[in-house]
C-alpha cells in the first residue's frame, strides 16, 4: 500500500488513485477534476487539481469534498501554493494533500499553505522528510498554520 | 537602523541550519543538482565561470560598522580579501568555496545578516533611495515600509516558487533614486487631497531583454493595506505568469498580455478576500518599524558659521572643495553634509572594494557618520551624516585609501555588471570597456564640463548593468563568436523615466572609447548652455549622434 505524510506521521494510504479512464470514480477513489465535475454521485470521491487548474470551480462544493489533491509535476511550478491558500480561506477543512514531485525541502511552506498531507513521488525518503516539516518554528507571515503575522504577536510594541 | 529581536535572528539562525543541512545531502548525492538549483540560489549562491558567487543581502541598502567589519573579515577568511557591491545594493564574493557558504551565513548571521531570497524565483531584497531618512526633497522616510515588506517577504511561504524573481523598490522623495519605474513592483510614497501619505501603487517595469516602464494600477492606497495589495499582486502573478518560458515569465509581460485594466482586475479582486485580513498592518507595527530610523543624536551646529568654514577650508585646499562640490550634498540639518564613497576609480572595477577598505569606511563611519554606511545601486557608499567640520579629515583618509575619486554622478562614475570575467552568461567583457572609458577620460575638468551623466554597462541583455537606463548605455552582444558592444542613448531612472535608443550597429572593444569620444564631443557641439546630454539629446533626438559616429567608423 503507498504511503505518505500525515499530520506529521507516516502512515498508509486507504485512497485509491487517480484512473483516467474511469468514466465514474467511486467513493474512496480521487478523481481529475474534469471526471469530478461531471460525476453525479460526488459523495466521498477525492479530486485532483493540476498546476492549470484554479481550484475556484471547487468552491461552492468545498464542505462535501472529502480530499483534494493539488499535484505537482515539478517541483519548480508554485502555483499550488496558491491554490492552496486560496482553498483553505474560501473555508476548506478536509484533507488537502501534495502530490508528485515536489521535494522535501519544500515541506515547511507546503505546510504553512495549508497541506496537510504530502505524498512524495519517491516513497523511500517520507521518514527522513519529516525533519523538514520543522526547518523553522518561527516565522514573519500569516499562515494556514499561524493565523497572526509576527507583527501582531511580537511581545510588546516599542513605546 | 533596524535591530533584530530574538524572533528575526531565530529565523536567520534556523534558515543557516536549514542550508548547512541541505548542503551537506547535496554533497554527500542526496540531493540532486536540479533540485539544489533553487535551494542554494534562494542562498545567494550562483555557480559562476571562476568559482561559485555569493550574493549577500543589505536590506534597502543599510548597513553599519559591525557589519562591514564582518563583511572585511569574510572577505580575508573565505574569499580573496575583495567584496563586490551590487547595482540592487546588495554585497557579493566572487571567490567563495560551496562547501563554506553554511559557516559564511552562519558568521554573517551573527552580525544580522544573511544571503536569503538574493537570487531565485522570489521576491527580492527591497530597495530603496540611499540618502533615505537624510534627503532634503523627501516626503517620508521609505526604510521603515521596506523594512516591513522585508519581514513579510522573508521566507513567505506561497511566493518562493515565483515564475521568476520578483523586485520590490520603494521611493519616498521628489527626485526618484531607487528607480521605481523599472521594478515588478514600485511604490511611492505620496500623499493624497487630504494630505494623508499613502502608496502609489506600480507594477511590471523591468530590465532585462524586454525593458519596461511600470504602468500604475493604485494611485492612492493607504499604508495600512500595504502587505495585503502586494499579496494580492503576487498571488496573480504566482497563478497566472508564464512559466512555459523564462524569458517571457516576469510580471511585466503578463500586465502587458492581460493590459494593465484587467491586471488591475483580478488583482482587486483577489485583494477582496485578503484586504483588512490579519495581515492588515496595524498602527503599532507602523511605528515599531518607524521607531527604528529615528533621526541619530545630532549635534546642534551653527548652519551658516559651519558653511563658512568649510568654504574657507575648500578655498585654502581646492582639491578639497572639488571632492566636497562632487561627492557631497547638502543635508536636511543644519551643518551637516552626505557623503558619497566614490568605489569608481580608474583601475579598479567598479563596486569593488578591498577588506582594509571596508574596515576603514566602517572606522570612518564611526567617527564621523553614527557608525551607518549606505549602498547604492550606483555601486557606490554613502556615509550619511557627517559634520560639516569633520569633512577634512574624513577626505584625507578616505582620499589615501583611493576612496576620494570626484566624479560622482559624472561620466567615469560607471554602473558595471561583472561581465564576461566573471560571469557564466556574459557575452562579452564588460569590465575592460569600463576601465578602457574611464582611463580616456581622466582629464576632469572635461569630465565636469559635460556635467550629470550616467553611463552604465552589461555584459548580456539580463541587463544587471542597467544599460537601457544609463543616459549612454552599453551592451555587449556577441556577433559570431566574437564580443561586440552595442550603445544605446537616452535612457534614464528618473521620475521621467525612458529606455534608451540602439544606436545602430555595433562595435568592437577595441572602439569603444572613440565611439564614445564622439557622442560626448557631439554633444558638446549641439548643447545649449547649461543643457545636460539627456536634455539634449531629448532635444535633437538620436540622429545627429548617430550620423557623426558612424561617419568616423566608416
Ligand atoms: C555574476 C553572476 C550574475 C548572474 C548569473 C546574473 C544573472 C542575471 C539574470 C539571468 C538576469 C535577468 C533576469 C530577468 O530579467 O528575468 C539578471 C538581471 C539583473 N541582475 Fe544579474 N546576474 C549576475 C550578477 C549581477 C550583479 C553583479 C549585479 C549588480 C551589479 C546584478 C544585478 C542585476 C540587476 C539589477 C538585474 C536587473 C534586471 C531586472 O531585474 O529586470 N546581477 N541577472
Ligand atoms: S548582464 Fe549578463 S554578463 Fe552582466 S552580470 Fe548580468 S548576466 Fe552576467
């Protein structure tokens, strides 16, 4: 069974992956997005967003997903950084999961965009990975993880 | 200047810990070279034709003693005992080894300094006007908003994966010098009908190989919605710039494809969501940042007592009162003087400058400027606030250290990209052209007679160099193999911002200074009295210029 980061553990994944050629994923199964939309019955599928997908057509249907996975094919293309933030304020609180080749070094702003699951394209490195989930433990903005920028929580203002 | 709390210097602690361990996988092939690629960049760390090169960040361009002496020591430790300043303000070694660059960041982090996101996709060191906090045409002080726009960018989670990189300057005078017009992201601080300062709001001009004036999209915003306009901005740009192409990935393609109205748009309405949110700034931490650039401890000078001095100083040692008419300014308190640290000396590249030299400057700077040095994107240093009195011997010692050079903002006051001597991308030299122009100029009382004049150089069309915004740019191009320079005219970074016009067809090293010769005696033939070369050359147009250069060539 693959395996991926989890709040901040190793653990197996019980979805089943993304088939293109299904015409009707089923519950427990992530589905593309265009396959997503056009499904009747939504109840319990997962959807995956690509780097060209925006995830605003998601949004009148956020409370009902259960998964969305925003992918990234290289680890370069930042646009679901984006997508992410953007999901998380229009009010998204399921799982929401990095797929493909993003490295771990990235892990920290994954996190702090809002992921909270991270499924690595090479599965062998997720125990050493961790680590990078805390690179740092303090940090200047605003974020899905830290809701005030520094500069409202710095201790006491200069008079 | 700002003082890093226990917080900032946990997060540059954290980020040296974060590289050392990075580099440590990539050494030992646990990380590959694709993927270390953004991670050392993001590090100030280019690997260049000679050696790798360092960048190292000086936030808006603000420094003081200690700093400086740490930079001289790193120099002498992990470098050739030379440091290079950079025409966005920023500080870089030439000579690093890969291997070193954690224990270097580890030792500028003592000093609260780093080398973070001064290369990469991201959003760049802010910069702003070097006589910022001392200028007498200035409205509002722009380093506290830099500074805030530093801790926001720093380590921002959702925009280190940018199309590409992103350049924030900020101006808050009458004259311009920060060059706002040609940055992703320009602001200008202004005040509105009601006399309240806000921001103007530019965006998408640029250098490069497609340069580019920025096009406003806010006339007015207030302070407060700062940090989340420029989230907004970066969002759009995060989502919607090309990636498809490097060369057509910066912001000021994508306002041009979308048209500066619907750009506008989409960034209105992604402000929708994040406007007065969190990240709203608030009156305390406007003035926490303010609090750091409060007016050092002047001494109470007589004005016009100390002015006659001077003028009797400069009138008993003329060399004196040349440097002080060319390389100093007039201060907005009474007995006080801005002096410029000329790094343009013939022989040497410009914005170079030796350890002895950087620690001499920092003991000049305690002495006589509250321990503060500036850099500019002129490549040059700035001690901002020295006494009237303490001028001579200030001059004497930097004049011995051949820091004394007069020619600030005249024609041998050289921008410099490294170029082909040091730079991987370079298509030619740039470096010789310079020192080339500047050895036939050394008569200097020709070179004031021509009056403002910037002449700035690139080795490639990155145009790290500035060529297109010198009022003569200069641009080597590679013709078969071989290095050739183009010439550009009248350009300029003022608030009449323009790009500068190709000349025609390109020349040879070995011309350059006769071609160069003849646009200046050109000019001095066409000149109207008191008209400076951009004025006549917006005057009489391109023409006269080129019909007398290429004549002689031919
Ligand atoms: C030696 C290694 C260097 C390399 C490989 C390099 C590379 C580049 C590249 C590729 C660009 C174009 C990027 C674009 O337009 O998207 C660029 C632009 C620029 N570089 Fe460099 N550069 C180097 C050194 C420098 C130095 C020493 C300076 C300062 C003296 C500098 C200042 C700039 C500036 C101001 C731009 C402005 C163009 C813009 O932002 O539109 N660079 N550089
Ligand atoms: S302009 Fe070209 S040659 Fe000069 S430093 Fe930039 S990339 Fe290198």
């Amino acid at each position: 069974m693959p395996r991926l980061i989890k709040d901040g553990a190793v653990i197996d994944d019980r979805w089943q992956p993304i088939d293109l050629d299904s015409d009707a994923p089923r519950a427990g199964q992530i589905a593309s997005l265009e396959q997503w939309l056009n499904l009747a019955d939504k109840a319990g599928t997962g959807v995956q967003l690509e780097p060209a997908e925006e995830p605003d057509t998601l949004f009148p249907h956020l409370h009902e997903i259960a998964l969305i996975v925003i992918n990234f094919p290289v680890f370069t293309d930042g646009r679901g950084f984006s997508y992410a933030r953007r999901l998380r304020e229009h009010g998204y609180r399921g799982e929401l999961r990095a797929g493909g080749h993003f490295i771990r070094d990235q892990l920290t702003y994954l996190r702090r965009c809002g992921f909270d699951a991270f499924q690595m394209a090479d599965e062998s490195g997720l125990e050493a990975a961790l680590a990078s989930l805390s690179d740092f433990t303090e940090f200047y903005q605003a974020a899905e993880d830290q809701p005030l920028p520094l500069f409202r929580r710095r201790a006491e203002p200069t008079s | 200047m700002y003082i890093y709390d226990q917080y900032d210097q946990k997060i540059i602690d954290q980020r040296v810990a974060q590289f050392r361990d990075q580099t440590v996988r990539f050494l030992a092939g646990q990380i590959s070279e694709t993927e270390f690629l953004p991670l050392r960049l993001q590090n100030g760390l280019y690997l260049q034709r000679q050696a790798p090169m360092l960048r190292i960040a000086v936030p808006y361009g603000l420094m003081n003693s200690t700093q400086l002496r740490k930079l001289a020591e790193i120099t002498r430790v992990y470098d050739k005992g030379y440091a290079h300043i950079s025409t966005r303000q920023n500080v870089q070694l030439n000579w690093p080894a890969l291997e070193e660059v954690p224990d270097i960041l580890a030792e500028l982090a003592t000093v609260q300094m780093h080398a973070i996101q001064t290369s990469g996709n991201c959003v760049r060191n802010t910069t702003t006007d070097q006589f910022a906090g001392v200028a007498c045409d200035e409205l509002e002080d722009p380093r506290p908003y830099c500074e805030i726009i530093r801790q926001w960018s720093t380590l921002h989670p959702e925009f280190a994966f940018l199309p590409r990189k992103f350049k924030i300057a900020v101006c808050g005078s009458t004259e311009d010098r920060a060059a706002i017009h040609h940055h992703d992201i320009g602001l200008e601080l202004l005040a509105n009908a009601q006399g309240e300062i806000g921001l103007k709001v530019l965006v998408g001009g640029g250098l490069g190989r497609t340069p580019a004036i920025g096009s406003v999209i806010c006339d007015w915003l207030d302070k407060r919605h700062m940090l989340t306009y420029l989230e907004a901005i970066l969002r759009v740009y995060n989502k919607h710039g090309r990636r498809d192409n490097k060369f057509k990935a910066r912001i000021k393609i994508l306002v041009r494809a979308m048209g500066v109205d619907a750009f506008r748009e989409a960034v209105e309405q992604e402000w929708s969501t994040l406007k007065d949110g969190p990240t709203t700034l608030t009156d305390e931490a406007l003035e926490r940042a303010r609090s750091f650039f409060d007016a050092p401890d002047y001494a109470v000078i007589d004005g016009p007592a100390a002015t006659a001095e001077l003028d009797a100083a400069c009138e008993r040692d003329p060399i004196f009162g040349n440097w002080v008419k060319r390389n100093t300014l007039s201060h907005r308190m009474a007995g006080y003087r801005i002096v410029t640290v000329s790094l343009k000396s013939t022989g040497y590249a410009p914005g170079d400058i030796t350890a002895e030299q950087l620690e001499l400057v920092a003991e000049l700077a305690d002495l006589y400027s509250f321990g503060e040095i500036r850099s500019t994107h002129e490549q040059n240093l700035v001690l901002g606030d020295v006494p009237m009195a303490q001028l001579y011997p200030l001059w004497q010692r930097l004049q011995a250290a051949g820091l004394a050079t007069p020619n600030i903002g005249y024609l041998t006051d050289i921008i410099c990209c490294p170029g082909g001597d040091y730079c991987s991308l370079a298509n030619a030299k740039s470096l010789p052209v310079a020192e080339a122009i500047q050895a036939r100029f050394d008569d200097l009382d020709y070179v004031y007679d021509l009056g403002p004049l910037e002449l700035n150089i690139s080795g490639c069309m990155n145009a790290c160099g500035h060529h297109h915004i010198g009022h003569i740019g200069i641009l080597g191009v590679d013709k078969k193999g071989e290095e050739y320079y183009q010439v550009c005219l009248g350009g300029s970074q003022s608030k009449e911002a323009s790009i500068g016009k190709i000349l025609g067809p390109s020349f040879k090293q070995e011309a350059m200074p006769d071609v160069i010769d003849t646009i200046l005696s050109t000019y001095v033939t066409l000149r109207q009295e008191e008209e400076s070369f951009l004025d006549t050359y917006r005057r009489v147009g391109i023409d006269p210029f080129k019909e007398r250069v290429y004549a002689q060539a031919h």
